[in-house]
C-alpha cells in the first residue's frame, strides 16, 4: 500500500514537473529585449527564441544590426530551477572594426549555461555562477518585447490598469455566491472573491480552497487546505462552459500521498452548476456527481 502511495506521488510529481518544463518552453518563445552601453552608448541587445534556436542582435541607436549570432540551446529544470544550456555558436553579422577578442568564437562542441525564470513578462538570468570563474556573476534582465523588435515599443513603465490576477479570473465570476445541493440541503458550499478581487475562495465546512492566478506559469491553479491539515495543489482548465479542476499533488494530514482526481463543473444556467468527480474509483466511473442551485448572489 505504501509502495502503491509512493508510486502516486512520484508520478503525480513528475508530471507536475514536465507540465511546468513545457510551460517554461513555451512562455520563453519570443522576442526580449534590455538596454546597454556599447562604445559609448546605448543599444538594445534583443533574443528571439524559437524552438531549439536563439538569435541575440545587437540594435544601434539607429536601430540597425552592429552584431548578431544564433545558437542552439535547450531548456531543462533542476531542482525546480530554470536552467537554459547553449551550444553551437554562429555569428552572423559582426562590426569590421570589432576588437580581435570579440570575434574570437567558441568551438561548436562548447556548451555555456545559466540560471533564469520568467515573471510577469520579464526575463532574469545570473550568468557566472562556476566556481571555477574569476569573474563576478551577472545578471540581467530582459522584457518580453511585442510587435517587430527592429523598431519595438518602449517598455512602459506605468503598472497595468488590471492586474493580470483579476484579468485571467473573471470566465470563474460565475461560481461566485452561496450554492446547496439539489439532493442535499445540508450540502453547502461558497465561492467568496477575496483579495480585492485577485482570489476566490471555496470554502466547503473547514476545508478551504484558494483559486488564483499563477503570474509565473500563467495559469489558474489552485491551492487546497483540508480539514485536518491536509494539502493540495491543482489546476483548472476550460473546455467551453465546463471547468475542470485537476488535483496534481495532495497529502493527508501524515504527509501521504492521496488518490489524484479530477473534478469538473457545468454550468448548466446562471443559478444551477453539476459537479462530477473521476479518479478515485478503479472502474473510472464517476465517485461524486450533484447538482447545486445557487442560494444567494454575491458581488
């Protein structure tokens, strides 16, 4: 039994795992951009990432390419840290009257690597982290550009209108109020914005549940406290008018691994949802399936 656990929560987790790497491929797609002073004055230097290729350019202040080369590089997470691993570089557009030691180009069977992580459409990476370096590491931040980053729009600087958080979880407004089961008038649950607006809360007895938005993966995720200090994280995704929520990882009070599960909600009309579970019972069938009617209406 302990074993057949173990087995759950390694999976569970390693699929936790090769979900965020894909997310982290993904979001790292396009064009970055960040300010510095070459001979004297500023440049942009700009990524475009594309599966499996990156090309950094070096934009003058006329907005014309004085360097430029492409390598190839991959994408891995260790120990939960995003780590980018280049190799194979080709330099494609190089200044004639470029210092000797800039032009120097590694050998294709190089390979160079850094930490990084992705918030909020912005790019941090420490590069020079070897022990074995003399050189201070550096860090450097990027912000994802839009549009053609020849002639980019400058980064603003003034904060969004809406927060991200409130934005991505509105399509959930609708689980917002106090709902009882059809077959069960004991059978309450309540959905509550806290937060000024950035969070819904589920509270069903003493089991509660945070719905938010992840400003890093950029998803709605889900962040479960049970009842007698259990815990659990999961994710929602849509398929028109029916949410799904998936359980990734969720421990007893011991710490044991419990049965993932995945639970959706129809929204049948503005005042009646239908809750169904899968997951627990070995044959598939649904374990839990209830109608609930909206009690009361909150804003």
């Amino acid at each position: 039994m302990i074993v057949h656990a173990t087995v759950l929560l390694v999976g569970s987790l390693l699929a936790f795992q090769a979900d965020d790497l894909a997310v982290l491929r993904k979001e790292a797609l396009g064009d970055w951009q960040r300010q510095i002073e070459y001979n004297g004055q500023p440049h942009r230097l700009v990524k475009h990432i594309e599966e499996n290729q990156e090309t950094l350019s070096l934009y003058s202040p006329a907005n014309e390419v004085v360097y430029q080369h492409i390598v190839n590089y991959e994408i891995s997470l260790r120990d939960n840290i995003g780590v980018f691993e280049f190799w194979n570089m080709r330099v494609l557009v190089q200044e004639e009257n470029a210092e000797e030691s800039d032009q120097a180009t590694p050998s294709p069977d190089a390979r160079f690597s850094y930490v990084f992580k992705i918030h909020n459409n912005t790019w941090h990476e420490v590069q020079g982290l070897r022990r074995d370096l003399a050189e201070a590491p550096s860090i450097n931040i990027y912000q994802r550009v839009t549009g053609d980053p020849a002639t980019p729009a400058p980064v603003s600087s003034e904060p969004e209108a809406t927060p991200p958080g409130k934005q991505e979880l509105q399509p959930l407004a609708f689980l917002i109020g106090n709902w009882q089961n059809s077959s069960d008038p004991n059978d309450r649950r309540t959905y509550e914005w806290i937060n000024n607006k950035s969070y819904i809360m589920f509270l069903l007895g003493d089991y509660r549940e945070v719905i938010g938005w992840d400003l890093v993966h950029e998803r709605i995720v889900s962040w479960s406290y049970g009842t007698d200090g259990g815990q659990g994280r999961g994710l929602w995704t849509r398929q028109g008018d029916t949410w799904t929520y998936t359980s990734r990882s969720f421990l007893d009070r011991w710490g044991n691994p419990m049965q993932p599960y995945a639970m959706t909600v129809e929204r049948i009309d503005e005042n009646t949802l239908k809750f169904t579970s899968v997951g627990r019972n070995a044959d598939g069938k649904p374990d839990y399936e209830a109608t609930y009617q909206r009690i009361t209406k909150q804003d």
